[in-house]
C-alpha cells in the first residue's frame, strides 16, 4: 500500500494556526498537539478511507476523521495520489466549517 501525500489547505492552515495557538497557551501537555496530529495525517495517508463521508457541503467527497485528544476533526478530499485537509474544526461546535 502506496501513502498518498498530505497537503493543506491555507484555510485548513489557519485553522491549525489558531488551534494551535489556543493549544499553547491552555494545556499543559503542549507536545500532544503535534504528536496526534502527525498521527491522524499518517493514518489519512494510508487508509483515506477511514474518515466518515460529510454531507452538509458543496465540496463533494468531503470525509471527516476525529483526533479524538484534540476534540477536533480533519476535514479533507482525496484522490488515488493525495489527500487535501481543507479544515481543522473543533468538534465541540455546533456546525461544521464553511467550505467551498
């Protein structure tokens, strides 16, 4: 099995950024962030398949993955040669982000 590679989008990008950031300064555990990250990106460049399809967008084939440490999704695409993040949303929401 071929890993697909992993890009961001820079909406996914800025997200990761605040996320991040928010990360930094309230826990106190502050390598987790990265750590788990890294993990569901491997996972993603593996088995894409493993997320769940997301049907309230217009971007079609969009599928999400729970990081369940950091109570967020992973919102991405993929085709036979990369995935494409398009989002880093915390699930705690009350709706999913706005993606085009």
């Amino acid at each position: 099995m071929t890993a697909r590679r992993v890009r961001f989008t820079a909406t996914a990008n800025r997200h990761l950024t605040r996320e991040h950031a928010w990360w930094l300064a309230n826990r106190d555990y502050t390598e987790l962030f990265a750590t788990e990250l890294e993990q569901a990106i491997r996972v993603l460049a593996v088995i894409p398949g493993a997320g769940t399809a997301y049907t309230h967008t217009r971007v079609a084939g969009l599928r999400r993955v729970f990081v369940q440490t950091l109570g967020a999704h992973l919102y991405y695409t993929f085709d036979d040669h990369e995935v494409i993040v398009r989002a880093f949303w915390g699930a705690r929401r009350e709706r999913g982000p706005n993606l085009r």
